[in-house]
C-alpha cells in the first residue's frame, strides 16, 4: 500500500468517526430535550453535554431545519416541535396491539373504575403503549414509552410467563433489583411465581413497584397465539388487593381475550 492510500485511508477512518460522534451527539441531545420538562437554552446543554456552545448551536439549528427542535423567538430557548410527536404518534400506531386494545381499555376501565394500561415487548423490554386514568382520586405519571420492570411488575411478569422463553432465562441470569419493599430478588421464587402466572392466566405486584399500589395483569396473543402484550388494571391496593377479587380477574381478563380475538387469536 502506497504512502498516499495510507494517509487517505486514515482520513476517511477520521471523517467516519466524526461523523458517528456528531449523530450520536444529535441524537442525545433529542433524547435530552424530549425528557425535559422545560424548553432547554444553549448553555445549559453546552454544559449538559461538555461541549461547546457553537457546537450546541450548530446541532440544534440541523434539528431546527428537520423540524425536530422549534426555538422560542421570546426566550431562545429550544423544545421539541411537533415533528416528534407526530412520528412517535406514527410509530405507537404501528403496534397493532394499541389499536385492537383501545375500545376494551375504556370499557374496563369503566367496569373496574381503575386505571388500565397496556403494555408489549420491544426488543426484550416492557413498553407502555397506552394509560387510561381511572375514575379514583390517583392519577398514574406512567407515560407511553415507560419501560417496566420484568421482575417487579404486572406487566413484567406476564411477559416472563407468556412471552420468549430467552426472556425469562436472560432474566433470571441477571440481577434482580428491589424496585419496592416487595419486589422479587430471589431467582427461584421468580421462576415459582412465573409458572404460578403460566397456570392461572394473570399476575399481580403488589407493593413492587411502590409502597400501596397494585396491578392486575393477563396476556395478550395475536394470531399466531404469540404473546403480543398485556393488559392491567392498576390502583391503590385499598382496591386490588393482592389476591384480587374474582370479579376484577374475570374483568381483566375477558377484556385482555377480546383484544386478542380482534387480533385474531383462537384457543384451542
């Protein structure tokens, strides 16, 4: 190789990664704004990010230009425009789950009073796809997108029970953190707990995620009878109990069936 292809080569290497660290830099900064409460100033994120304030700037005029980011000609400060939101609209849309699950959502949360949400699997983690607030003084700040826990959750739990078997053993290797005074760390009461869910068709927790509140959970299957998500009611434990009442498993359930008949899925 000639000197010239060598030094060449080298400076395409150094383009390459400069260009990998300018997306990643641009897309950290998006992920930042998205998650903040408050439109966001140059400096701030300059000291946010340990960069530049030019370089700052230049980031998010490019966002500007795509519509992701707007700037408030007031403060100058930045936000997320409604590009993003319409994209992440786009993008709930295409779980099919969401939309075959909307219509009984509402009915059970008028049958039970509790909030509901819906969750499904997204390479190996547990999404909130959807929130319908209950008729109770508690309001939930769980927002779509939301990632559950799959050891300390309803909705975890059912994935654990009904989804991938790679997901359950991928759990178990890892470690399992205490979420709430009464979040699962023991590997072997998990897997006890998870066959336990696998036989009766739903899951609850308790106390797991936070001190006084409970969900219910069952599965969803699409057409194929592959596990596609699942569906809770959610409430103070004055309400779900943790051995709930018949009423709300049967609630729960039947709703969590429907969803699955609109999706196709046919017992056996």
């Amino acid at each position: 190789m000639t000197l010239s292809a060598v030094h060449a080569r080298k400076r395409h290497a150094a383009l390459t990664e400069r260009s990998r660290e300018t997306a990643d830099l641009t897309l950290r900064l998006l992920e930042f704004m998205t998650l903040e409460p408050a439109p966001c100033g140059v400096t701030e994120l300059s000291q946010q990010f340990g960069t530049s304030k030019a370089t700052i700037h230049r980031h998010l005029r490019t966002l500007a230009n795509r519509e992701f980011v707007r700037q408030d000609p007031a403060t100058l400060r930045y936000e997320p425009a409604i590009k993003l939101f319409q994209l992440g609209e786009r993008l709930r849309e295409r779980f099919g789950v969401l939309g075959a699950a909307r219509e009984e959502m509402t009915r059970l949360r008028e049958a039970t009073g509790q909030a509901v949400t819906l969750s499904t699997l997204a390479e190996g983690r547990v999404v909130v796809l959807e929130l319908v607030q209950g008729h109770t003084a508690v309001e939930f700040g769980i927002r779509p997108g939301t990632q559950m826990s799959l050891h300390a959750s309803a909705h975890g739990k059912v994935a654990l029970a009904f989804g991938p078997a790679a997901l359950l053993e991928r759990c178990l290797r890892g470690k399992l953190a205490s979420t709430g005074p009464d979040a699962i760390t023991d590997p072997a009461e998990l897997k006890r707990q998870v066959e336990a869910i696998r036989q009766q068709g739903w899951a609850t927790a308790a106390n797991e995620v936070l001190f006084g509140m409970n969900a219910l959970a069952a599965p969803v299957f699409d057409h194929r009878g592959a596990f596609a998500g699942a569906l809770a009611i959610v409430g103070s434990t004055q309400f779900i109990d943790a051995r709930p009442a018949a009423k709300q498993v049967a609630l729960v359930r039947g709703a969590a069936a429907r969803v699955s008949a609109t999706l196709g899925w046919r017992p056996e």
